[in-house]
C-alpha cells in the first residue's frame, strides 16, 4: 500500500469519527462553530486528496465539490477563515473556485490538501 493512500485512509477515520462527536455535540446542543468548522475544512481537504489521486471519479468530485462549498459557506457566515482571502471575496463565487480556498485555507491550518 502507498504511503498517499495509507495517509488517505488513515485521514478518513478521523473525519468519520469527527462526525460521530458532532452528531453528538448535536444532539446534546454543544457544538461549537469552531470544532464544526474543523470538521468542514478537514472532510473537504480530503476529498481535495482523494480527487487527486481518482481525478475521473464521478462521486469523489461531486463530494469535494459539495464539502468546499460547505467549508466556503461555513466561513463566510462565521467569519472564521484563516487564509489572506476572505471567504466573502468575489474570487470564491466562480464556478469550481471553492477548491481553492480549500487550498488556502488548509494551507493555513497545517492540513495536507
């Protein structure tokens, strides 16, 4: 096994368990937006991962789609991003531009994207 795909995986159970704390938080009413923001802005630069390594797959692009638009809404509503552009700046609205603040804004964090 590659160490890519090792990382990958690895990476995928730690996403998966921070969505089982969160569902928790949920349903306890003590999820805060900076650990839901985390979550966000780890799944996305995950499935930003996963696309590199499967760049024709049908379902991973439409999760890594769908994940940076999610991480993009997150930030602009909580003011929370961390990289030099913010997630209101016109930039993020093309079409296909939420993989890049992805890029930034995992970049900022210290997150492998």
């Amino acid at each position: 096994m590659s160490e890519q795909l090792w990382g990958l995986m690895v990476e995928t159970d730690a996403v998966r368990r921070m969505a089982n704390e969160l569902r928790a938080s949920d349903l306890a009413g003590t999820t805060m937006p900076e650990r839901a923001r985390e979550f966000r802005l780890r799944r996305a630069a995950l499935a930003q991962r996963h696309l590199a390594l499967h760049p024709t797959d049908a379902d991973g692009i439409a999760e890594a789609q769908q994940s940076a638009v999610l991480i993009l809404g997150h930030d602009a509503v909580h003011a929370s991003h961390r990289g030099l552009v913010p997630a209101w700046a016109p930039q993020w609205l093309r079409q296909g531009a939420a993989a890049g603040y992805v890029r930034q804004e995992a970049a900022a964090a210290g997150i492998d994207c």
